[in-house]
C-alpha cells in the first residue's frame, strides 16, 4: 500500500464497500524536523570566478584555437551518488567538455582525467590557490 495514504476507521465497519473509499490521501510534510539539513558549500563568487576563466582543456589540447561555447562550471570532486560537491571543487570546462562532448566530463565519469592528461586534485589546488590569492579578505557570497 502506498505510505502517503492511510485506513480509515469505516473498514472495519462496512466491509462490503471497496477499498478506494476507505483510503484518505494524508497530508504532506513540506518541512523538515529538527536541524536544517546541511550541504556541500557555496560560493557564488567562487563560481563566477571560474566561469570567468578559460576551458582547461581547450585551452591546454588546442592552445591558437579559442573554445566554441562558453565556460561552465563544472563540479568535479568526491561526493555522494546524486549530489553535488562543494563549490571549491570545480574547474572552467566549456560545454562540449564539460556535458556534450564524446570525451565529455559526463560521458567519461572518472575517465576524463586520464583522457586528457589532467591531474584533478592539483588543478582544484591550483585555482583554489589563485582565488585566495586575489580575493583575500573578501566576503564570500
């Protein structure tokens, strides 16, 4: 039976009637009990930071050829199944690198990285470094 409907007391006082009338839908919960529920972090800034950056790919495979679509903000660290990572953990990769592409982020998974020759955690450093370096003592957000 499914969980959002629940038996009304009349099942067990008229047995003859179908089953349909005695099921009432119960309410919905929209709000969570308890703590609000925490997730990875966000930095809107930080994102605008690297989408203001070129594709490591383009720009590393076809250096005198510019990107055909612009730079997105591709999440790309540890997390769990149907989750995003934190913010801090993204690199610049155009759209056909990025979701479209035959040798795409999203086609190959963990395989892109070894594809083109990129050492992940050293690139998430690396920017991460550089956006410290030129945003120090600024507010996030």
């Amino acid at each position: 039976m499914n969980p959002q409907y629940r038996l009304t007391p009349e099942l067990t006082e008229k047995p003859s009637a179908s089953i349909g009338s005695f099921l009432r839908r119960s309410a919905v919960r929209r709000n969570r009990p308890g703590k609000p529920r925490r997730g990875p972090e966000r930095d809107e800034k930080y994102r605008n930071f690297i989408r203001g950056l070129g594709c490591i790919v383009c720009r590393d495979t076809v250096p005198h050829n510019p990107q055909s679509s612009k730079t997105e903000c591709a999440h790309i660290g540890e997390r769990g199944l149907g989750q995003k990572c934190s913010d801090y953990e993204t690199v610049p990769l155009c759209s056909y690198h990025h979701r479209i592409g035959p040798t795409s982020h999203h086609v190959l998974g963990k395989h892109f990285w070894s594809r083109h020759g990129i050492d992940r955690d050293r690139t998430i450093a690396a920017l991460r470094a550089v956006y410290d370096i030129n945003f120090e003592g600024e507010t996030n957000k």
